[in-house]
C-alpha cells in the first residue's frame, strides 16, 4: 500500500515517484477531489467516504492488493498519513509526499518556517490558537473549509488581534490558485474555496498569553477555588511536566492548574477531577477559552471517581487530601508516579507532614504577602501560609 501526497497542481505535473505509484496500483481510494486531480490511469477509482474514519475499514480490507490512498501534498504534517499508517504493520506501506501546503505559503509569504507557527484546525477550535497570539507571531493555519475564513476574522477580532494582516491562500500550487490579502477586521465579504490557508501576521491591542508557569489569575474565570498565581507557579515546577506525560489533578476548582499543566507542552494531557458540577463546567470553559482541548474533566469525588481513569505520570491534590485518599493513591498508582499536595488548614498540614514522614519527599512552607494600602500608607497584607509535600510515590 502506497500513501501518495497530491496537491492542486495539475496531472501532467505530478512527480515521477508519483505517476509510477499510481500507474503500478491496482485501486486508488482518496476524496473526489484528490481522484479528480489525478492523470488517466487504469486503477479502479474508490471515493474516500465522509466522515474520514469510515474510510479505514474499507482501505484495510484491501490489504495484500496494489493499493494508492491519496492525502493532500506532506501527508505526515497535519495530513491523514498517520491515521492510516498506525492502522498497517511495518513493511506494510510506503509513502511518497509532496511538497506541503506549509512550505508553498511560507515560499509565497518569503516567512521562515522554522521561525513560523503551523497550525492545523482542520476538526479542531479556533481557540487552539489563542497562546500563540502575541503581537509579531507569524501563523500558517490550515482551515476546515471557505467558511472558516471568516470564523478565523471574527475570532481574531473577538480576542482583540482585529488589526492582524491575513493573506488568505486558496487552492495553492494549482491553477485555481488565488491570494487575498485584508485586515482581520476588514476582511471582504466574498467566498472563500476549499481548500484554503490562511498566513497570519497577529497585531493588535489584545492580550498575550504569557509563556512561563504561574500566568496571571485574571485569565481564569473562577468563583475564588482556585491555585493563586505564586503558588502555582511552584506547584507547577514541582509537578515538573515531561513531554507525553498525564495529569490527574484532583479537585480541580478553576482548572488552573491542569490547564497550565497542558500549556506547557502540545503533547501533554490532563484529567481533572472536581465534585461540584459548576465548577466542573467553568473548568471546562476555561480549558475552551485558552485552546487546550486535552483537558478531560470528570465530575466526581476521589476516590471514586479515579476508578478505570488512565494512569498518571503526576497527580496533583490542591485540596480536600484525606488519609484514605492518599492510601488509595498509594496502593494503586504506579511506582514512580510524581505527586504534589498543598494544604492550609491545620489538619491537612499535619497529614502532610506524616506523609513526608512515612514515604519521603520534600515540604516546603510558603508565607507570602502582597503590599496593600494601609491608612494613608502601604503594608504588607499575609495570605494563609501554604505548605507543599512533593514526593514519587
């Protein structure tokens, strides 16, 4: 089987290693649109079925014959090549890409990829963009269809980037290949055809999402449970997020933590348990607002509710650490697991101090305090001290 990258351009184009797939193939299955692109060969013609995964059963039950399956230009950069080659053995595909959709705008643009966001938004939300909007960011986004042009505007203008310059790119690298170029605010109403590219240069008066841990308290909306800036910001280094890694923060309030935990790496996930359902729903509103679509969150109390979850690399406790809870943890996480607790009463402090006792690990006692007007003055105003136990269990 032979995943070929196929782009606008017309047949007679197409590379050499490419004709020589398709002429040697007994069937050829991809979208219409892929078919229609394609030169005058004797392979039988299959439609990809809607919606995409539906297709993979039928690609599979063509094992063992000569078959092409089509993808757009890089079919490993944003492109359908993974989903099908996770479905096949070693030996059992090749691939031959063409040149991506990434790499004709950037050529058109004169932008650096290296230096470029990419960002496919396919099947996923716009506001999978939203940590990358900063004033002078570059972005190459691929989007799901004409339409989404202006759902890309009117987002940008919603976040307060209405002044970013989009260079919209259709059909690239064929003959029905178009540019226009507008401010996100001014964009033209006019149709857009699939499929399309948008390059985005962001500006404007919104606010960047900053890069380090410990992002202001103010982009989460919360009911006041919530990990406060300085202390998550310690939690999070505690926690120490790896690439690939999967979060349980149990008693999640705001979602601050687990959210943040996702910020941190694209390839990062996050399971956040909370017991009461509104906060359950604002965590997933935040999660929603700030483009990390990896949040799973369960409405539940521990630990029930962690029951038949996947398991954690790091487990987070910002609250309600009771002696059963952390036997639970004892006994059925995996050995090496990473966990974090804070507390500030009294009796979850001295929990904490018996577990560092018991199983090791470092407390740290936070005491901060913030100036504050004081009379006609300034004074410090205390928070409630804050004590962490950081361990592996």
């Amino acid at each position: 089987m032979t995943i070929v990258g196929i782009g606008e351009d017309a047949p007679d184009s197409l590379p050499r290693t490419s004709l020589a797939a398709l002429e040697a193939a007994e069937i050829v299955i991809g979208p219409p649109r892929h078919l229609g692109l394609l030169p005058a060969i004797t392979a039988e013609r299959l439609a990809w079925p809607v919606p995409f995964v539906d297709g993979i059963a039928q690609l599979l039950s063509l094992r063992g014959r000569r078959v092409v399956a089509l993808a757009s230009n890089n079919p490993f950069w944003f492109g359908a090549g993974s989903s099908i080659a996770r479905h096949l053995a070693p030996g059992e595909w090749t691939a031959v890409p063409g040149p991506s959709t990434f790499s004709l705008v950037a050529a058109r643009m004169g932008w650096p990829l290296e230096r470029t966001e990419c960002v496919g938004l396919h099947a996923a939300p716009l506001a999978r963009l939203r940590p990358a909007l900063a004033n002078g960011v570059r972005l190459l986004v691929l989007l799901r269809d004409g339409a989404a042009v202006q759902e890309l505007a009117d987002y940008l203008c919603q976040v307060g980037f209405g002044s970013s310059a989009l260079a919209i790119h259709e059909a690239v690298g064929g003959p029905r290949e178009r540019r226009t170029d507008a401010k996100a605010a001014d964009l033209p109403d006019m149709e857009f055809a699939h499929p399309v590219c948008a390059a985005v240069q962001v500006s404007g008066a919104g606010e960047a999402l900053p890069l380090a841990g410990g992002r202001p308290d103010t982009w989460f909306d919360s009911d006041g449970q919530m990990t406060k800036r300085p202390v998550r910001a310690l939690t999070l280094s505690a926690l120490a997020p790896r690439p690939f890694e999967h979060l349980w923060d149990i008693g999640g309030g705001s979602g601050s933590v687990a959210i943040e935990w996702l910020l941190s790496h694209p390839s990062l996930f996050a399971t956040t348990i909370e017991p009461r359902e509104d906060r359950a729903a604002r965590i997933v509103q935040n999660a929603a607002r700030l483009g990390v679509d990896r949040l799973t969150v369960v409405q539940g109390a521990a630990p029930e509710a962690l029951v038949g979850l996947p398991a954690p690399d790091a487990v987070f406790v910002g609250g309600g650490l009771t002696p059963a809870l952390l036997d639970w943890l004892q006994a059925y996480l995996p050995s090496g697991t990473r966990i974090v607790a804070n507390a500030v009463t009294l009796e979850t402090e001295g929990l904490l101090t018996q577990a560092q006792a018991r199983l090791g690990g470092d407390l740290l006692r936070l005491e901060l305090a913030q100036a504050g007007p004081l009379g006609g003055r300034r004074g410090w105003k205390s928070s409630y001290p804050v004590v962490q136990w950081s361990a592996a269990l």
